[in-house]
C-alpha cells in the first residue's frame, strides 16, 4: 500500500510545495511544531533510511541542505533543527524545524534509561559487528 507521501508525490493528497527536484519534495508539515516545519521526502518509496544506498542517501542530505537554506532565508531563523524519526510514516522523511532557541524544539526527551546501564550498553555496541 503507498505511504501518505507516496499519495502525495502522485498529486493524489494536497501539499503545500516549498521545493522538488526530480528525486526529493519538500512540503509543510500538517502538523507543525514551529511554523514553517518542513519535511523532505525522497519521491522513490523507501520504508527506512538505512536500506538507502549511500548516493541516495547523499542526495537526499543535498536535498535537506537546499531546504534548509530557503527556509532560514525566508524565515530569518538563527537554526534549522532535524530530525529523522523513521516510525510514524513508513516512507523517508527529514523533518526540519526553524528554531530561535532551543525551547522551541524539546530535546533531548526526558531520560528513561538507568544511567548505570550506559557502560555495558557502550561495550555491546562496541564490540557488535554492524548489520547487513
């Protein structure tokens, strides 16, 4: 089934367009944590950022800069803050968020993990041969 972006790559759901190139769209956020919340979104479905060829990937951060300056431009913001969040549309996305300060972007999100964890979890990480 095609993602809500895949819909809206194909004209099928209304967006507000603020870039595109052949291979990547960037559009408002229906759901903006500041106003002017953009995603970029690469036109080519694919679930997870990391089943991205490196050149996709590559063009797809050349894409996120390209928007980010525009946005800066047009909104006199001091920073443009991403995020790549991977679970709530199965389909590529960057948000990006013009920020004053850093109270306009909560992060990071409150601690949940024993900090007395973090010296094991380190060594597994370390020692883990990466998948794939």
């Amino acid at each position: 089934m095609p993602s809500i972006f895949t819909k809206i790559i194909a004209g099928e759901i209304p967006c507000h367009r603020v870039w595109e190139d052949d291979d990547h769209i960037a559009f408002l956020d229906i759901r903006p944590v500041q106003l002017g919340h953009t995603l970029v979104v690469p036109k080519r479905e694919v679930g997870y950022l990391f089943d991205m060829t490196p050149a996709a990937q590559a063009a797809l951060w050349e894409a996120v800069r390209t928007v980010e300056g525009k946005i800066r431009a047009a909104l006199g913001c001091e920073r443009v803050v991403l995020a790549v969040v991977g679970w709530e549309v199965r389909h590529v996305h960057v948000h990006l968020v013009p920020t004053n300060a850093i109270g306009e972007f909560s992060f990071p999100p409150p601690g949940r993990v024993d900090p007395a964890r973090l010296p094991a979890i380190a060594e597994k990480i370390a020692r883990a041969k990466p998948a794939g």
